[in-house]
C-alpha cells in the first residue's frame, strides 16, 4: 500500500500503471554505456479518495546543477516577471515594496531578476549546490526543504512564488502548510505546476517520469491549496496549455469564525433592549438553530416559545424551565414580537403570522442583532 502525497489516505498499488523509463531526465552522460545503464521503472497510481496522481517511490533531487527552464529562456524569464509583477495588482501595492518568499530558487537565476521589484526577496532551496551557488552571488538564499514546521529567515513574507516545486515533493500538505506559515496574514502568490490535462488531452504518457512525484489537474490542485491555508482566487492554464496557474491569498484560520464573538455580545444587547420596550416576546420555532442562544433569551421577561411539533410541545426546552407551547398560545399575545427561529420554515410562518396579526413589520434593528427575522405584530 502506498500513502498519498496530498491527503494521506491508502492507495493500493496494485493498481499502478507501470512504465519503463530513463532514470531522471537530467542525467545525461558523455559516455555510451553509461547512458544505457540508466533505466528505471515507475508506477503510477491515483488517489481514489482525493483524485491526485501520484508516483510510487522517492524524489529525485538533481545536486549538481539546475534544471530550471527559465535559465535558457528569456522568454520564459519575462513571463515570470509579469506573473509576479500581478501580485501586485493583488494587494494595490506598489511594486519596490513587500518581503518576497520563493520555494524551490534553484540557483537564484530568478532571485537575481527580481532584485528591485520587491523590498527584499529570499530564496529556499534544497539542493545544496544551487543553493550554494546563490548564496555566493550574494542572494539571500537558505538551504532547506519546506515542511510544516519550517522557519524561513527573514520572513514573515508579503508574497511568494513556486514555480514548478509541488510536482517535486514527497508531502504537498506540509509544504502548503510550511509556506502559509511563513507569510504575512494578508499574504498572497502564484504556484505554478505542469499541467496533466495537457497530457490527458494529447494522450501522451511522456509527460509521466521519475523527476515528477505528483501530477495535478485544476482539482487537485485547487484541492491542495485549499485544503492547507489558501483561498484560490484565480486559476487558469497558459504557456500553450502546459502550465496550471494559481494566483492565492493566504486564508486565516478563524476568519470565518470571528463573528461569534460579535454575535454574543449582540444578543446581550438585544435581551436588554426588548425588556426596556417591555413588549410580549415569543419564538416561534425551537430548532437547533435557536438553542445555542437559548440561555440568553432565558433572560427574556416572560419569554414566549412555541412551535408545531407535536414531539416538542409541552416539554421544556435543554438547559430551561420554559415549556413549549403550541402556535395557537400566540392567540392571547397581544402587541408583541415574535422572532422566527425555524429559518427553514420561515416563510411558512410569516403567512401564519399575516393571519393571525393585522399588522406585520419585521423590526430590521432587533432582526440584525439576533440573527433572525424578528416581527412587530399587532392585532386588528
């Protein structure tokens, strides 16, 4: 059995798909016989719980020199300097400013066109003579591999870049999880790996070698940085279709869960305003949606609660001493609210309400601090 390189779960590697192939696609040799000898056979597999295709095996890491395109191609330089120059327009910076992060430098050819263009730029890289190599040209440049625990000198970091580094690695989470750690809360960048639709559209199997662990799809890949602190903003293939392209913004863990705070605060508030109004209130649906506010509501003079349900009327509501009566007890309130707290139902209550009160007016101010619609009814 083999574990997944992105969500860890069982693959079962008899279902591999086997190729004979050379043994790394740098290994070029100036003599014959040596050439010949360098064979090798990978199996590929897919995830079956995440999608991503994987090799089974170990990376391949080139030491002695760097494989990176950009290095022969102006071209190919260029465009990365208009990928990371759209950072910019990201975060309506202006260029000159921010700390850049780069996974997976190689020899600092890159590093050495940005100079500039960002404050300060630092590279990681883990093949120790390109990192070397830089580092004597006076980059900022740090032998390592990226993992979850990784601390990158220089950092926290305002962007970063990774140019054809995941396909490389062994645990594409952690790598994920190690660069969002690094970064500047607000942090955004580009990741960039070769493209497997391109493959499947070609019917070509070349594109599968002992260099490249992993190969992402527009799925997979939106799957991985999402899964490990990103929030995708814009992905699309370029460079004739072979590159799969990310732009991303750092996604903080609680973000979405700060208005809880907020949210409590208000519904004290909101308790204290309607005993000052001194008005019959009354919920109308006592639904899971309710019961986590149900505490705070107790404070309520005289709280109202009634509901549809014949399995909840007449028994107190978890963590009370209020009952729940049936629909027909709003009958004796007379000018009064009532907040619908069954949001599914709502609808359905609201005409309800229309029949039993001449007036209905939901009240926006009480509405916004409890989260639900709550109504003025008044009688005929």
């Amino acid at each position: 059995m083999t574990k997944c390189r992105l969500c860890e779960s069982a693959i079962d590697d008899h279902d591999s798909v086997v190729l004979d192939v050379p043994a790394g696609t740098q290994l070029f040799s100036e003599d014959a016989a040596t050439a010949e000898a360098l064979k090798t056979r990978i199996a590929i597999v897919e995830c079956p719980s995440c999608s991503l295709i994987q090799l089974v095996g170990e990376p391949i890491v080139y030491d002695h020199a760097s494989s990176s395109s950009s290095c022969v191609s102006g071209q190919l330089t260029e465009h990365r300097l208009e990928q990371l120059g759209d950072l910019f327009k990201m975060t309506n910076a202006s260029e000159g400013s921010g700390r850049l992060l780069e996974i997976g430098c190689g020899d600092g050819h890159l590093l050495e066109q940005v100079k500039g263009l960002f404050a300060h730029s630092v590279g990681v890289e883990p093949a120790q003579q390109n990192a070397r190599s830089a580092s004597a040209r006076g980059l900022d440049v740090h032998e390592m591999l990226m993992d979850k625990d990784t601390t990158v000198p220089g950092g926290p970091f305002d962007y970063f870049c990774s140019f054809h580094v995941l396909e490389h690695v062994t645990k594409v989470s952690a790598v994920l999880q190690g660069i969002a750690n690094t970064l500047t809360a607000d942090a955004v960048g580009v990741v960039e790996v070769p493209s497997t639709e391109a493959a499947f559209e070609q019917k070509r199997f070349g594109d599968f070698m002992p260099d490249h662990l992993n190969y992402f799809t527009s799925e997979t890949l939106r799957s991985a940085l999402e899964w490990n602190g990103f929030a995708v903003e814009r992905m699309y293939r370029d460079w004739g279709g072979e590159h799969l392209v990310a732009y991303v913004r750092r996604r903080t863990g609680s973000s979405n869960l700060s208005y809880i705070v907020d949210r409590q605060q208000q519904l004290n508030e909101f308790v204290a305003t309607v005993n000052q109004r001194r008005l019959p209130f009354a919920i109308w649906g006592v639904s899971h949606h309710i019961l986590p506010y149900i505490s705070a509501l107790a404070e309520i003079r005289d709280l109202l609660a009634v509901d549809a349900s014949p399995s909840k009327i007449g028994k107190y509501i978890p963590s009370t001493r209020i009952s729940v009566r049936p629909t027909t007890a709003l009958q004796d309130m007379p000018h009064g609210y009532v907040a619908v707290t069954a949001p599914r139902f709502k609808d359905e209550i609201v005409a309800d309400l229309s029949k039993r009160f001449a007036t209905v007016i939901e009240d926006a101010e009480l509405s916004t601090h409890l989260g639900f619609s709550v109504f003025e009814c008044r009688p005929a």
